[in-house]
C-alpha cells in the first residue's frame, strides 16, 4: 500500500463550498464546523465527508398554463350555450438540479360540444413542468328544455377555471391558486342568459334573460419580456341580446344567435365561446396550453424529441417557450 509523507493543503471556507469553489478532485473544509467537502471527476457534484451529494442547481422561472375547456351547445330552437372555463394558470420560481430531467407537456384545448344536442363542452388537457402541474379548463354547459337545476347538462364542468353554467344549473368550480369559477346562468329556468367561464384572474360573468355572461379575465405575464395575457374565460352565447365577450387573455366570444362561438386562442389556454341558440351552430373549441421557462444565459438547455418549441434571449437570460407535445428537458 502506498504512502504519503508530504502536507495536503485544504482550502477554507467559512459556508459550505459551492461546486464553482472548487476544482474537479481538489478539497476544501469548511472551517465554521469542520465538514471536509470533494469535487467529484464525473458529475461535478459537491461531496461531504459523510457521502452526501449536493447537486448542482439553477433557479428556473416558469409559466404553465393548461388547455382550456370548450363551450356548451344547444338544443334547437333553445338558448345559447354557456362558455368554457380557462386552463389553470402557475407561475414561479423552481430550483431544478443540473443533468436531471424534467418532464414538459402541453395540454391541448377541451372539445366544443357537439352541435345540434344538448353537449356540454369538454375539460381541457393538464400543462406540467417538473412537478408543477396546472389544471385543464371546465366545459361549459349546455341549455336543453326542462328546468336544470343540479343536473347535467345544464352544469359547468370544474377545472383550473370552471365552466358557465345554463339556465339554473350549477357553474364549475376553479382550482385554487389556479383559476376562478364560471358564472352562474340565468336562475329562472324559463329565461335564457347562461353563464361565461371562468379566468385566472376573474369569475365568469353570470346571466340573465337578454344579458349573456362575460368570460372572466386572465392574468398578465412579463415572463418573456413582453407582457402577454393568458388563461381568459369563453363568453357565453346568445338566444337574444349580446353574445358574451371572451376574457382578455384568450377567451373565445360566444355565438350570436344561430352563430358559432369563438374557439380559445392557441397558447393561451383561453376558454371557448359558447354556441349561440336557435338554430344549429357549433360551440368553441379550448385553446391549448404553454409552459415557458426562463433561466441564466450562463446554463444551457437540452430537450428531447415531441416537443416543439422557441427560443429567445432576454437580457441576462434565456428563454424557451413549449407550444405543443410531451418530453424530457433537462439544464446544465
């Protein structure tokens, strides 16, 4: 067995080395409580004396928004249909490790109900990034004979933000800290007046006889540099009096009467409008989703196959915008 008579010379800091301290093998010890720290030859990880790895990370900004729900449709010969609630809305800051992957996917827009039927619209599809997980938009509901009440399909659907509701029926509920809910329809089953789905930042609009609710709002994001709207509420349609408008951020506007209602813009994650009544008419499709993330211009990105994407430099950072698909991504 060899030996060794010289000195080992250790490097020392008063806090815990980070891996930019240090050299790859080279030792430093932290001298406020004596723990000896390594650079390791493969990986570049931080190792304390007792094994225990600190991996390298960066802080990542993030946006996730979830696809939005569809509008409702209608009976023939009865009111509009309500509108679509928005995708779930997050955004923040997350410490992601180094040489580690993170799952991206892009949710799609929920289906507008189908024409020609009571139908309510569809939830949207998640949005993920890492264990962020943003939820799909409610469907709106749809408007039929009878009296609604707490039945289908007279109810909006929850989701990140729920789904007007028709008639008297029940609107969805949003996700908390992600969306609001949809409003409430006209609640004397014999008026029309459903309800527009619900925005990040606002409830949807309630209706009543001749007024046809309002997509509610969504929320303001500077994350790419330029400030961008996302995640509005479909508007409601109309049997008589205006159509509901959509919610800033892509809510789709509801149908006038014998109309169509406005699908959900792509990469919003806005609401669909909701058909407008009488005669046939379609109902608006959910916008789909996006994740954006922002980070140092020092690191780099790899992303792996299904995803598609753009990229951009703002200032001192990096950034990447997802627009559709599922994969891995991973920084260094």
């Amino acid at each position: 067995m060899a030996t060794f008579n010289g000195t080992i010379q250790l490097k020392n800091n008063t806090t815990n080395p980070v891996a930019g301290n240090l050299t790859t093998g080279e030792l430093a010890i932290n001298t406020k409580d004596g723990i000896i720290w390594a650079k390791d030859s493969i990986n570049g990880y931080m190792i304390n004396w007792n094994g225990t790895i600190n991996y390298p990370s960066i802080s990542v900004d993030y946006l996730v928004v979830a696809g939005g729900g569809g509008g409702g449709n209608h009976q023939t010969n009865d009111g509009g249909g309500a509108g679509g609630g928005a995708g779930g809305l997050l955004s923040g800051t997350l410490t992601a490790n180094l040489s580690t992957n993170l799952t991206v996917t892009i949710g799609a827009g929920g289906a507008g109900g189908a024409s020609g039927a009571a139908n309510q619209g569809a939830n949207g599809s998640n949005s993920t990034f890492s264990s962020i997980n943003a939820v799909g938009g409610g469907g709106g509901g749809a408007a039929a004979g009878g009296n609604g009440g707490n039945q289908n399909p007279f109810n909006g659907l929850s989701g990140g933000s729920g789904g007007g509701s028709s008639k008297n029926g029940v609107p969805g509920s949003g996700t908390s800290g992600q969306g609001n809910s949809g409003g409430q329809g006209s609640p004397n089953a014999s008026v029309y007046g459903p309800g527009g789905g619900g925005g990040s930042s606002q409830a949807g609009g309630a209706g009543s006889g001749t007024v046809n609710g309002v997509g509610g709002n969504g929320t303001s994001s500077n994350i790419t540099g330029t400030p961008t709207t996302y995640a509005g509420g479909g508007g409601a349609g109309s049997y008589s009096g205006t159509a509901g408008s959509g919610g800033t951020g892509g809510g789709g506007a509801g149908g006038a009467p014998n109309g169509n209602g406005t699908s959900g813009t792509a990469n919003t994650g806005g609401g669909g409008g909701g058909a407008g009544g009488i005669g046939v008419s379609n109902a608006g499709s959910g916008g789909s989703g996006i994740v954006i993330v922002r980070f140092p211009s020092t690191n780099n990105i790899t992303i792996g196959a299904g995803l598609t994407f753009s990229n951009s430099t703002v200032g001192a950072n990096k950034v990447v915008s997802f627009t559709a698909g599922t994969g891995n991504i991973s920084f260094s």
